[in-house]
C-alpha cells in the first residue's frame, strides 16, 4: 500500500509541474495544469484533432459517392437518353446516400476518435434527419413540435457536419457520466438508454440548432472573404498548402467544403487548392528530375511526380524531394499559387468531393477548362522554378552514400535449412 501511495503521489506531483507550450500540447488531459487546459493553444489542438480524427476516415466513402456522380455526369453528358434509365436512378440513389447520411459518418467517426460507443451517437444522428422528421419539417403549414416541454426547431440536418460533431461529444461525455453513477448491475440496460434519449433532447433542442448556425456562419463568412479577395484566396491557400500539410492542420479544411458544397453548392477555394497543391508537388519534382545529373535520384523523383499528378500522392515529393532540398519547395509554394491564381480567375469551382489528382478534374464540371488550365500552369511554373533555382547536388549524393551504405550493411539472412 504504501508503494502504491508513493506512486500516486509522484504521479500527482509530476502532473502539476510546469510545461512547456509543446509539452502542454502532446501530454494526456489528465497531467495538464489548470493554466495548461484554459490555454487557447491547447483548446485549438483539441478541437483541430477532434474535427480532423473524426472526418478522415469517411472521406474513402464520400470520394467514392463523388466521383460516382462524376462518373454520372459524363455518362449522361455522352449519352443524354440514360439518364432516364433505372440504372442511372439507382446508381444516383448511391451516390446521393454517401452525402445525405453524412451526419452518421460523421457520428461514427467521432465515437471512434474519443472513444465512446459509436452506436449511441449514429443513433441520435440518424434520428435528426429520420423520414419521420422530414416529414415534420416539409409540413405546410409546420406545425410547432416540443420535446418534454422544450421547442424543438424544424429544420433539415441531412448532410450536415456540425451538429454530428457536437452531437458525438455530448454522447461520450454523457455515457461516460453514466458508466461512472450507475451501479454495474443495472449499467447494460440504463447506460445506453439513458445515453441516448439525453443526447437526442440535447440535441433537438440545442446542439442541432446551434451547429446549423455555426456551419452557415462560416460558410459566410469564408463566401465573404472570397468575395473580397476573389482569384486571391485560393491562390494563398494553394501556395502555403505545403505547411499547412507539414504541420496537419489541412484536414481541418475538409468540413468546410463538404459545408460549402452543400451551401451554396460549390467549392471555389478549397477543392481547387487541394488539387493544384499536388500537381505543384508533382512539377518541382518534375524539374527537379530534369535538373539532377544523378540517374538513380532521376527515376527517385520521376517517381514521386507520377505518384503527386496521377494517385494525388504527395508525401512521397514533400518529404522525398521538396521539403528534403528546401529550394524546390520555393517551385512548389510559386507554382502552385499561379495556378491557384488562374484558376481564380478563370472561375473553377469544384461540385462534387473526388480524389486530388488530375484524375479528379471531372468534379469541376462545366468549369472543368478553367481547372485545367490551371493545372497546367500549376506544374510548368513549379517545375521551371525548381529547375531554374536548383539544389544542392552534394545532399542528394550524400543521402544516396548514406542509404547504399546501410544496405551494404543488413546482415545477410540465414540459409534456409534443407529437407534431406
């Protein structure tokens, strides 16, 4: 007992001393000081880790309903008469179904990201947005709708983000409450219950209201700083891209375009930014290719082009090239801010989620020439930069030394023993 004292008090008195801001920000909730959790640092982490960790791992699902509906609008563009056909209708209903049920994605994510159930969360979140309810909420004239007494608002919630996220959290923190006051023989019939019916009248009376609110505001708010700054923001954004990556924080962007691509229904700045990022990664390495007189570095960054331009692949050319000889990052940030910058102001707008490469254009649709060209632009710039600036041809000699020399040195692998 008293070891086990001794080891709680250390734990105690180690998790109240003084930490730096980044020991702050990559120690567990539980050893930070007071200071440390009221700190808008901290706070900003949190919640740029909890939006990105709960929005990546849907994003296969809604590439793929995106460019189903890329797949779709060329079909029908080549031959108009399918698109009065049952296959086109349920083939729509697919694609449709990744974006309209993107609230329980959403939930689910969020649940595996804290560690909750996710079923609680994607229950509430299905509920907001049940045929019933859409029912309520097309009604002419509406009727007002109370859940124990408290207005409920009547509004859509499919496809929305927001309120899922917030919905998620208030489930976790709401189960975990419950798992630690009710007693553990009754814990499997009220926990989840209770979880659930009071994160859905949380929700329906104010989570689901406010995040609807959040998410319009910062749609307008992001219309109104395009509508300043026009073919400009999506030219910063696409040269600064490389760092955003560098330090994670790009994913973050991913709830507002699918917000955008719901309202007003087009994305002018991120989507353009995210594609043209990549193809700037995929020119440097291209003119880093052309500048190199080191055969195997050659074919290395020949590689890492292919894999930006055509798989939207990049981390293979920050990390490999760009990033490693630092000047060709120069061709990455100017090529791809002209690009952005073309693309702005010839108006390409993407529709539809898809994939980061030059696969993905399609989801530009009719403004699919003004993304192209700015494709173009994107990877000649970047590329005669990357090659006009050079690099230090002595890094890359030294690195290839260094990378022939460790497999020189791997222990050769015992014989195989032989059956007689």
């Amino acid at each position: 007992m008293a070891d086990e004292e001794k080891r709680t008090q250390a734990e105690d008195s180690s998790s109240e001393a003084p930490m730096g801001a980044e020991a702050a920000a990559s120690a567990p909730a539980n050893q930070l000081t007071l200071a440390q959790r009221l700190d808008p640092r901290h706070w900003g982490k949190t919640l740029l880790d909890y939006v990105s960790g709960s929005v990546t791992p849907m994003l296969p699902g809604i590439i793929s309903a995106g460019m189903i509906k890329v797949f779709l609008l060329l079909a029908t563009v080549a031959v108009p008469a399918w698109e009065q056909t049952p296959t086109y209708t349920l083939l729509a209903i697919l694609a449709d179904a990744g974006f309209y049920f993107l609230p329980i994605w959403v939930a689910w994510g969020a649940a595996q990201k804290l560690g909750a159930t996710p079923l609680y969360a994607m229950l509430v979140a299905a509920a907001i947005f049940a045929p019933d309810f859409i029912a309520l909420v097309e009604a002419t004239p509406q009727v007002s709708q109370d859940l124990f007494g408290l207005p409920v608002m009547l509004a859509s919630y499919g496809s929305s983000l927001l309120p899922a996220l917030l919905l998620s959290y208030a489930a976790f923190r709401i189960e975990r409450l419950l798992d630690r006051i009710i007693p553990g023989v009754i814990k499997p019939v009220f926990v989840g219950s209770l979880t659930v019916l009071l994160t859905y009248t949380l929700t329906m009376v104010a989570l689901a209201p406010i995040g609807t609110w959040l998410g319009n505001g910062i749609v307008g708010v992001i219309m109104a700083v395009h509508g300043v700054l026009g073919p400009i923001a999506p030219a910063i954004l696409t040269g600064v891209m490389p760092f955003l990556i560098m330090f994670g924080v790009h994913m973050a962007f991913v709830p507002f375009m699918i917000q955008l691509l719901e309202t007003p229904g087009y994305d002018a700045i991120f989507r353009p930014a995210f594609i043209l990022h990549n193809m700037a990664e995929g020119g440097a390495c291209l003119g880093v290719a052309l500048r190199t007189k080191n055969a195997e570095f050659k074919a290395e960054a020949i590689s890492c082009a292919v894999s930006a331009i055509f798989a939207g692949v990049t981390e293979p050319a920050l990390y490999g090239v760009t990033f490693r000889l630092r000047k060709p990052l120069i061709g990455t940030c100017v090529g791809g801010a002209a690009g952005g910058l073309v693309a702005g102001l010839l108006g390409a707008r993407g529709y539809v989620m898809g994939f980061s490469s030059i696969f993905g254009l399609p989801v530009f649709q009719e403004t699919i020439g003004a993304a192209a060209i700015g494709v173009a632009v994107t990877i000649l710039v970047s590329a005669a930069v990357a090659f006009v600036l050079g690099f230090d041809e002595d890094v890359v000699a030294r690195d290839m030394a260094a990378a022939n020399k460790d497999v020189e040195q791997l222990p050769a692998s015992e014989p195989v023993p032989q059956r007689e």
